[in-house]
C-alpha cells in the first residue's frame, strides 16, 4: 500500500516538475525544476526495482550535469542574477 502511494507521489512530481520546468520562463528556476525531475525520476526507477539505472541517474544527471548547468548560467549571467 505505502509503496503504491509513494508511486502515485513521485509520479505526480515528475509530471508537474517537468510541466514547470519548460514553461518556466527564468533559467535557474528551470533548472532547479528539471533537478526536481531527474530526482523524481531516479527514485522511480529505484522503486521499480532498477537500482543501477536509478543511483546512475542520481548521481550522473543530478549530481553532474545540473550543478554544471546552474554554475554555468550563474557565471555567464550578467545583470539578470545581480
């Protein structure tokens, strides 16, 4: 039972992360929303039982690639994050 809520829960957020993550209109805030994502979607994949695929995801996409991503956008921004 617990693990059927906690499915409907992580689905719930990937879909509504990855609705705010294209539609947002700021690029950090997308960012933060698709690190939102990618975790959901790890945890999922962990829950289903594909513990590599899902620790892979967590560790690569949102350890990795996001942090470079808000540190690149941080470092080119300019006077939109002052």
């Amino acid at each position: 039972m617990i693990l059927t809520i906690l499915f409907l829960v992580f689905s719930a957020l990937l879909v509504g992360t990855s609705i705010l993550a294209v539609t947002n209109s700021n690029i950090v805030h997308s960012a933060v929303w698709l690190m939102m994502f990618l975790f959901s979607m790890g945890a999922l994949f962990i829950m289903l039982g594909a513990t590599f695929l899902g620790s892979i995801e967590l560790l690569v996409y949102v350890g990795a690639v996001v942090t470079i991503m808000v540190f690149t956008l941080m470092l080119t921004g300019g006077k939109e994050f002052e």
